[in-house]
C-alpha cells in the first residue's frame, strides 16, 4: 500500500525531476505528478493511460513512465 505525502519536512521527490519513471500496477491509475512529488511546482494533475502499451508520456512535462509487472 502507497502512502500518500505532503507536508513539508517529509522527503519528497522533486516533481518531474526525472525523465522516465518505472511504475508498477499499483501505480494506477498513473497520474503525472505522482502523489510522491511536491505538487505546488509543477504542472496540473493529469492521469495518464498506461495500461495497455505499458507505457506513457506525460504532455506537460515529457516525463515518461513504464509499467513493470510487478505489484
């Protein structure tokens, strides 16, 4: 189970400091920026479609993620 961050002093991931992320099916629904990352930098909240190709592009910031089989 993910647990969901936020406050300030907890160890965040830079929003879209990255450029591909592997993600697995409990990532879904894939959503860009994920709930790990400081949200007040980065782009609007956009799901993003991963379940069939097993990967996806984020259109805001090219990030780019790639689904695992594991869980």
């Amino acid at each position: 189970m993910r647990i969901k961050k936020g406050a300030e002093n907890e160890n965040l991931e830079q929003a879209n400091a990255r450029v591909r992320y592997q993600v697995n099916i409990d990532d879904i629904p894939l959503s860009c920026p994920m709930p790990e990352m400081y949200l007040w930098n980065s782009h609007p909240k956009v799901y993003l479609p991963i379940e069939e190709t097993g990967e996806a592009k984020c259109p805001y910031c090219g990030s780019e993620y790639y689904l695992t089989n594991k869980s």
